[in-house]
C-alpha cells in the first residue's frame, strides 16, 4: 500500500503532525510520500491521499485527486472540517484503518465550469458575485440564470452561485439554500441577497446546464472560494456535472445526518 502525505504547513506548528503521521505509517508498513502544493499539477499513482488541514485545504487537492483517481482520507487539523472524516486525535485509529481497509468509499458529484475558452473544476460552488472594489462603480449586479436555455430568472443583488450536494452545506446554505444529501443528483443555484422576494434557490438535474449571463454591474467569477477572473457585461459561465469525481474514504459507520447535526447545528 501507498499513500500520498499533504499536511497544511500553517497547521502543523513545528512539524509535530508530519513527524506523528510518519512514525505510524512507518509501524503500520505502509509506503508514503509527501506532496506540496507546487507538486499537484503532475501524474501520481497511490491507494490514497491522507490530506491533513481544514475544508480549504481539502478543496485544494480535488482537481488532483479526481484527475489521479487517487481518494482522499481528511483528517481534521482545522476548526468545522466538514469535509474530513477523522479528528486529529483519531489518528492512529484512522491509518489502522486504512491499512485493514476498513473504510468505504464516497464519491461526489463535481462542477465542470466554462468561461470563455477556460475551464474549472469545483467540489463545493461556483459564485458569479459582486466585486467590491473601492474603484469600482459599487451598484447592485444584475445576472440572469437559465436552465437548459430556458431562462428561470434574473437576479437583481449580489449575484448567484451554483452548489453540488456537498457545496450546499457551506456558502450555499449560508445564502438561504436548502442542504442536498450527497446521493442527490441534483444541483441547487442559489440568489445572493437578491433585492426581490420573487428570486429563490432553484433545484435541478445534475444533468442540465445552467447558464449565468452578466447583464450589469461588476462580477467577478469564484470557484470553491478562489477568485478565477473578473466578468465583463454579457459573459456567460456554463456550469454543468463534470464527468470525474472526487472520492473521500469514510468510515464504516459514517452517516451524513449525523455529521449534519455535529458540524452544522451547533
């Protein structure tokens, strides 16, 4: 067996995670190697990829992981880490775990997102939102979403994003939009504080395109919380089901309810 080692530097104060994870992959006989950011862009072979940080840093390795094939194992370094699988505490128990192959597999569904000529990939959303900019006209946005070319609304505000399943629990819900269970195959686009009490969050089949038109204002165009590029008036942002997924390695008893419960409602 081997596994790839991603340990977010800013949570790892004085290299105690990545000395603790290489002594027990070590005992347990299990082959590592260590990634940094630099080294996601190129071809990788492994039967996971322990990924030590918060949902950020999660987000910055599924472009990675779902072009290699290779599932994620989350362990919690952050503060909500939703996206994870084990505390930080858990560790031991997490890589006896995996070398036992005790764990079960859990793929999600993935945003393919096009703009022009470029393409992104996103795990949680994709935001057309206002851009804030003290040298920029700081008037309300103006977007109009269609499904499958026929238009459902336009949204006078701060803009619209579209979320998968698991995107929904995070800036999607904040913004008012209804929590899809991963198994759903189904995306929820969601108003940004529309200045109408007619724009609601709208479900539809995974199998659609949505299609968001700039018709005024300043945008900028964010995927999984990263600024990709700023819109002009009359761009146009497809978003549909990418064909790859992302896959994280859960445990036995994993249950999305209750993690809803533990992570969201409190």
């Amino acid at each position: 067996m081997k596994v790839l080692l991603y340990i977010n530097s800013l949570k790892d104060f004085g290299n105690n995670i990545y000395q603790d994870v290489k002594n027990l992959l070590t005992k347990y006989e299990i082959d590592w190697e260590k990634i940094e950011y630099s080294s996601l862009k190129g071809k990788k072979s492994a039967d996971a990829i322990l990924v030590f940080g918060g949902d950020g840093t999660i987000l910055n390795l599924v472009n990675f992981a779902s072009k290699n094939n290779i599932p994620i194992l989350g362990i919690n370094a952050g503060k909500l880490g939703f996206l994870t699988e084990f505390e930080i505490f858990e560790l031991e128990e997490a890589i006896g775990e995996l070398k036992n192959k005790k764990l079960q597999k859990d793929s999600r569904l993935l945003l393919s997102v096009k703009h022009n000529n470029k393409k992104y990939i996103a795990l949680n959303e994709v935001c057309v939102q206002r851009t804030y900019n003290e040298s920029l006209d700081a008037c309300i946005s103006n977007v109009s979403v269609s499904i499958d070319n026929n238009l459902i609304e336009n949204i006078k505000g701060d803009g619209v994003l579209v979320s998968t399943p698991t995107g929904s629990t995070a800036y999607s819900l904040s913004a008012g939009g209804p929590i899809l269970a991963p198994g759903i195959n189904s995306f929820v686009a969601t108003p940004l504080y529309a200045h109408s009490f007619n724009n609601r969050p709208i479900v539809f089949s995974s199998s659609s395109t949505c299609k968001i038109t700039l018709l005024s204002g300043n945008c900028s165009l964010v995927v999984d919380g990263k600024f990709a590029i700023s819109l002009k008036v009359n761009d146009n942002v497809y978003v549909c089901k990418n064909k790859l997924k992302v896959t994280f390695l859960r445990k036995k008893s994993f249950n999305f309810y209750k993690v809803l419960t533990n992570k969201v409602s409190n």
